[in-house]
C-alpha cells in the first residue's frame, strides 16, 4: 500500500470516528432535551414536589443542589489551590512527593459509591454529621479535591519557566511571584477546571445518597436563619439533589407523572451542567484579559 | 549612584556529579561592559545564571567559591536572596515579558519594593521607558498589553524592566540572539548607552557583537576561562592558541 493510500484511509477513520462521537453526544443531548423541555416551566422550577399526585416540581431540589455545589466549592477550592501551589512549587522533588502525588490520583479514581458509604461511616456516623449537607460536601470534596489539585498544579506548571525567573530576578519573593506573576497566567486553566468539576459535582448522585440522604425537610423559603432546622441555609439539615431525585423518583417514583418529572429534571441538569461549561470559558477568557491587560 | 561592580573567586558550578564551571575568578569593572565569548556548552550560561543565584532554582545545581559585591560574598548561605537579586538586573535569550501592560511591566518591581505613590511610579515608567529607547513609541499606549510589542521591543521593555529597580548590575544572556538585524543593533546602542549607569556582563554566541559592544572579554572553553582581556586584545592579539582558534572561526 502507497503512503498516499495510508494516508487517506487514516485520515477517513479518523473524520468517521469523530463524526460518529459529534453524532452520540448530539443524540444524548437532543433526546434528553426534546423529553425534558416541554416539561419545564417556571411553575416546574420553583414548586416542591408531590408524593402521589400530579404535578410536583423540583424548587427544594434545584435548591439543594446549587447549595449544595456551593458549600463543596467553598471547603475545595482553598484546599485545592493550597495543596496544588505546595505541589508544583514547595514540595521537593523525592519520593515522599511522589507518594503524595499517586494517592492523590488513587483518589480520584475511587467509586463514588464508594465515598458516599465511607462518608456514611465516618462523616454521618462516627462524626454524627447525620444526614446532611454538610457531610454530603465532605464527601464530594474527598473526590473533587484531587482534581482540583491536579488542575491547579498542571495550571502551574505550564507558565514559561521565564516568566517566574523574571519575577525572581526583579527581586519579588516567590510567593509574590506565585500570586501575581504565576496565578494570573494558570488562572484560565485553573478556572475552567473548577467549574468542569463544579459540573461533576453538580451532576453527582451516588455518593450523596448516604450522605446528604434523599428526601428533604419542608423547607421554608422565608426562614432565612442558618441555625433553624427548617432553613433552606441550614448546612446540617438533610437534602435531596437534583440528581438524587432523578434516580429516586425513576426508580420509586409513586406519582402518575413520574416519568415526565424524571425527563424535566433531566433537562434542567444537562443544562445547568452546560451552562457551566460555557460560563467556565467565557470567564477564563475574561479574566485572562483582565490581568493581562490583552484587548 | 555609586558605581559597583563585581567580581569572582574560584567559582565552580556542578550539576549533581558533573562541573559545569571551573574555579573562575573573574572582576567586573563597573561603568564597563564584559562579554564572555565561548562555544555551546562551554558554560558561560551557567556561570552568568550562578552571578544572582539563579540556579539555586535548579535542583541538584551546586555553587562554590565567592561571589564579591562591595564587601559581601553573595554566595554564602545567609545572603537575602530576594533582596539580592534586585540589585542585579537579568535579561533573558527569548524576551519574557509579563503577561502584563507596558505599564504593569515596569511598575511591578518597583511598587513591590516599596514605590505605591501613583506620581512616583509614573515617573519610574517613563524615566525607564526612555532609558531603554521604548518611551517614543509606547507612550500612547502603556496601558495596552506588552505582548503586542515586536520581538525587538519586547526586549527592550525588559530591559527597562531590569532597570526600574535600580540594579547595580545587569546580567544578559544572550540578549539580542532571538532579534532581527535592526533590533539587534538598537539593542546594543542601548547596551553602550547603559554602560554609564551599570556594570553590565553580557553572554554572547556573536563575537563581533562581543567586539562592537564590551570593553572586556572572556573567552571560556569546557567551564574554564582560557583567557580573560581588554576586548582589544582578545580580538587583535590573543595570547593563547584556542582563543586565536576559536575568534578566526576554527572552531565553535
């Protein structure tokens, strides 16, 4: 066979192979949306749902689970960027960093199954978290955190090794080279990480069933107070996600509209998830112009 | 300003097992200019990286001997590194500004150590933005981002950088090697020009450039210095056989 014919059978395997996933995801989509859409409407979004008769809505659950997303960030994010600059910057290039580096891929890898039944020993049990918020942060952070320090390290990584000596040869220290010279650089792909994570998050449903429970109390939407158990803001009360719910109601769903509940849900989250994704970019690209005064 | 220079005793640089430079004693005068001269890896690199402990970044890169500046060896264990390296300028091969504006380049420093008055610091930006010859053509827009700037102008820019911060000295690797031929010749105007203010020590791979811009040279082969002389000298009449060998382009 002639180079020329090599080269065009492997340059259609790969068009047709990447045709054929853009067609997948396209039908993932396309389906899920074209059930789910016309199921949406305000009424839909913001209503608490009902056991047995038609007509629930997902309002508790939309809730839960954008809290719930923001409790997890606030516990990740510090964590992550912290152990992600002691990586890439401090830690000493030796065994013991490399140890640190493998569990920390290990752990990102864990079932998620896996970490909602070691949050509900240890988290809900030992630590009498109970049902939780709180305890279901901690455990999305146990597998968002490698993936955050990761990100942040790679982020750091990939500025030019220029770039910091010339900070360092004006004299500036290095964690004033960190912050202002590094940081600013690794910020689009540190960013875009956190929210595709955000995504992940935002989407997960297996180790939050153990954790933060599935079902919600009655909240009350003008109970403002952390401290009352009946507080949307209350971080130690148990609740239902958006995700969590699908699954349950598919699966023990008793009202007669189950089903279209499950599609609209479905929706609602393929959506939020890519609104995150395109929320992720356009603000890389901002913030890369911000500080880096590009126009 | 006080004029400074520097000098060296017995500088020796290892990566872990292997001498990268040998027991180099050298003076910097100040108000003057030193190339060093040398085939690729003859480790004039890592000897101009080791003047402001730039390879402490290097794991496994070990320094030793002394490293003299006013009455201070630099190269002992208790020397403020960070506080060090803002009296030693560096300009690199590849321009590296930062991802910043024009302005933010030049600012950077200086506010760090201690310049916040707005006034102050455009005075810095403009006093060093003429001293690097950039000032006519960036004027109108230092608040555009620096990595608009030609290749030429970018390096230019960085060394108005270096200088913002008042060095003593300013090292250069290679400065003018990634530039065109115009760049090229701006930035040894510029060179000629800062000599008044800074001891300037420059590695280069050209050696007219070495004959057009230094009044000293040093020619280095396998991490030692072979010969060391007014740049007149090194040029016209070597006093060894490799420098004669390596200026007429036998070998290198």
């Amino acid at each position: 066979m002639s180079a020329k014919t090599a080269n065009k059978i492997a340059t259609s395997v790969i068009v047709a192979v990447s045709g054929l996933i853009v067609l997948v995801l396209a039908g993932l989509l396309g389906y899920i949306l074209v059930r789910g859409l016309g199921h949406i409407s305000f009424d839909f979004l913001t209503s608490a749902p009902e056991t047995i008769r038609r007509g629930g809505g997902i309002g508790p659950q939309l809730f839960n689970s954008v809290f719930l997303l923001f409790l997890t960030m606030i516990i990740t994010i510090p964590l992550g960027l912290g152990a992600g600059i002691y990586m890439s910057e401090y830690a000493p290039a030796n065994k013991v960093t490399n140890g640190i580096r493998l569990i920390v891929e290990v752990l990102s890898s864990v079932p998620s199954i896996i970490v909602g039944l070691f949050g509900l020993l240890v988290l809900v049990n030992l630590f009498g978290f109970g049902f939780s918020l709180f305890a279901g942060a901690l455990a999305l952070t146990v597998f968002n955190l490698p993936l955050m320090v990761r990100i942040t390290e790679q982020g750091l990584r990939s500025v030019p090794r220029e770039q910091k000596e010339a900070s360092l040869a004006l004299g500036l220290s290095k964690w004033k080279t960190i912050t202002s010279v590094m940081l600013p650089i690794a910020m689009p792909v540190i960013l875009t990480g956190t929210i595709l994570a955000a995504g992940r998050v935002f989407g997960e449903a297996a180790a939050l069933l153990f954790t933060a429970g599935m079902s919600s109390p009655r909240l009350d939407f003008s109970d403002w107070n952390p401290f009352s158990p009946f507080s949307p803001l209350n971080p130690f009360r148990p609740a239902e996600t958006l995700a969590v719910h699908i699954w349950k109601i598919n699966s023990e769903g008793l009202a007669p509209d189950a089903k279209e509940i499950a599609a609209g849900a479905s929706a609602v989250l393929v959506i939020t998830v890519l609104a995150f994704n395109f929320a992720a970019r356009w603000l890389g690209r901002y913030l890369y112009r911000r500080f880096t005064a590009i126009k | 300003m006080t004029a400074i220079g520097m000098s060296t005793k017995n500088l020796s640089v290892y990566y872990s097992d292997k001498q990268a430079v040998k027991d180099v004693s050298l003076d910097f005068q100040a108000k003057q200019v030193t190339a060093l001269i040398g085939p690729s890896g003859c480790g004039k690199s890592t000897f101009l990286r080791s003047l402001n402990r730039m390879n402490d970044l290097i794991p496994d890169c070990k320094i030793t001997g002394e490293i003299w500046i006013r009455d201070r060896n630099i190269n002992s264990p208790d020397t403020d590194v960070v506080s060090l390296r803002q009296r030693i300028g560096m300009v690199w091969q590849r321009p590296n500004p930062f991802h910043k504006s024009i302005y933010e380049n030049i600012a950077f420093g200086p506010r760090y150590h201690g310049t916040k008055n707005k006034k102050a610091l455009d005075e810095i930006v403009e006093q060093s933005l003429r001293k690097a010859a950039l000032w006519e053509e960036t004027k109108d827009r230092l608040h555009n981002s620096a990595l608009a700037l030609s290749g030429g102008q970018q390096q230019r820019l960085c060394i108005a950088r270096s200088i913002a911060v008042k060095p003593d000295i300013i090292l250069m690797d290679e400065p003018a090697s990634a530039l065109d031929p115009v760049s090229t010749s701006k930035i040894e105007e510029l060179i000629a020009e800062l000599k008044r203010d800074f001891c300037i020590v420059i590695v280069t791979h050209n050696m007219h450039q070495a004959a057009r811009v230094s009044d000293k040279t040093a020619f280095f082969l396998t991490g030692e210095v072979v010969e060391y002389d007014l740049t007149t000298n090194i040029f016209t009449n070597p006093q060894k056989q490799e420098t004669n060998d390596y200026i007429t382009g036998r070998f290198g």
